[in-house]
C-alpha cells in the first residue's frame, strides 16, 4: 500500500479538499482507497458525511492504541473508498503521549500492521508541523502538497520543505515529495500567476502542471457531505482533481499498474 500524506502547515490552502476529491478520483480510477482524517478538526470526516456521533472509532483512539487502525475504518458512500474518522479528542494527543515510548511511530506502527486490503492510504495531516503532521511523515512514503496561489505561500512552503528534509535524515530515509499542487487558482488574479511562476521558478518539476481553481462548487460539496467530484463533476474544481489524480498515478507507476 503506497502512503500519501498531504501536508501543510498553513490552514486554509485546500488541504481537506484535496484529500477528499483525490481519494474519490483514486477510486474512481478502480484502486482501493483508505483515507486517514489526521486532523483535529475532523473535516474530511465530515466532507465524506460522517456524522460527528458516528466516529466512536477513530485515529484518536489508534494514536492511544486503544483500538488497532484496522477496526477504526468503516466504508464511505463511495465506492472502494474507505475512511479512518477524527474527532475534536486528536486535538490533545501531544500532551497525552508527551513521556510515551516511540511516540513519533505510534502511525507508522498501526499501518504496518494492516491488512493488505487496500492499494493507496492519503493522510489528511493537521495545519500545524505538531506531533500529528510528524508522525505522518514517519509512516508515509510521500508527501504532496497542496499550496495556495497567496502571498506569503512561498514563505510556509520553504519551512515545509525543511520540515520534510528533517523528517527524512532522522526518521523515515524514505519519505519525499511526490509534488505540490497549486490550488485556489484565479487566472482572473495577476498574483495568482506570479506565485505560480515563483513557485515553479523555484521547485521545478515538482509541481503538478494542474492548477486547483477558485471554485465555489469545491466549497458547497462538503455542506452536503459529498466530494465534489460526486456533488458536481462537471464543474470546473471537479474536472481538476480529476486531471491531478491522474498526475499523481502518471507519478506512481507501481499503481498505474494495479489500474
């Protein structure tokens, strides 16, 4: 099972979003699909409309080792998709594992010990580079990041990438960047471009040639518990996680494969 975290510090850049519609567009493509809700928050929970008193079972209670991650999934309304809920508890895991053991490893060592039921896990990691993102980074074998088209975008994305660099040296030698995807894209926006520009300017080819575009349809589907891709999947946000997702497997020959 290939391991996805999707990861940035910053709040607001289309994290959820692109985990929600990503995973929906993996399975689509016929993949089995595990979707991890690292987030506090609980959004993606939310988004794939789980109710918040249906998630007696979550990664909370995984992170405590109360339960095994295997019996914290249960099935999404979309096809071959599968979802680990979170609830508001994550938010004070920190401090309750501040003198365990190996608490950097607590995920890595759950998803070693699942069953080979699935092709592909994404991680929906918090907006914070905390104990939850870190652990995060030592179970999974990639990252993608998702980067708004703002400002200070650059900024966040060099301490991620730093983060990531520090993660790799001491704790998962295997971990990279499997790419940055610019989202909330207006090409009505001159900065819009510009960070677009700057952002490729500096990393290269590690950026998806997709572009996220400002989109209120992407905004509404969660209202309705829904990914957007089944909410509309004809508007124009749809169609571009659509052609992202198939970026990603263009980036992931081992599951192009499974395809």
């Amino acid at each position: 099972m290939i391991r996805i975290a999707i990861a940035n510090q910053k709040g607001g850049v289309g994290k959820t979003t692109s985990a929600i519609n990503l995973a929906t567009a993996l399975a689509a493509t016929g993949h089995r699909v595990l979707l991890i809700d690292f987030d506090p928050q609980g959004n993606a929970s939310t988004g794939l409309g789980v109710d918040r008193g249906a998630r007696a079972r979550s990664s909370y209670e995984v992170m405590t080792g109360t339960v095994a991650l295997a019996d914290a999934v249960r099935p999404t309304a979309v096809p071959r998709l599968d979802l680990v809920p979170a609830t508001q508890d994550l938010s004070g895991i920190e401090v309750e594992l501040v003198d365990a053991e190996d608490r950097v490893h607590r995920l890595r060592d759950a998803m070693d010990a699942l069953p080979p039921r699935w092709d592909v896990c994404l991680l929906d990691c918090p907006p914070s580079l905390g104990l939850l993102t870190i652990n995060a980074l030592a179970a999974c074998r990639y990252v993608l990041v998702p980067l708004q088209c703002e400002f200070f975008a650059l900024e966040g994305l060099s301490q991620l990438l730093h983060t990531v660099e520090r993660a790799r040296a001491n704790l998962n030698p295997a971990l990279a960047i499997i790419g940055v995807a610019l989202t909330m894209y207006d090409r009505r926006n001159r900065l819009s471009e510009q960070v677009a520009q700057d952002v490729r300017a500096v990393i290269g080819e590690l950026v998806f040639d997709t572009a996220i575009p400002r989109n209120v349809r992407l905004s509404e589907a969660p209202s309705h518990g829904l990914p957007a891709l089944i909410y509309d999947h004809r508007c124009p946000g749809s169609e571009a996680y659509i052609a992202l997702a198939r970026e990603l497997l263009g980036r992931l020959p081992q599951l192009a494969v499974a395809a």
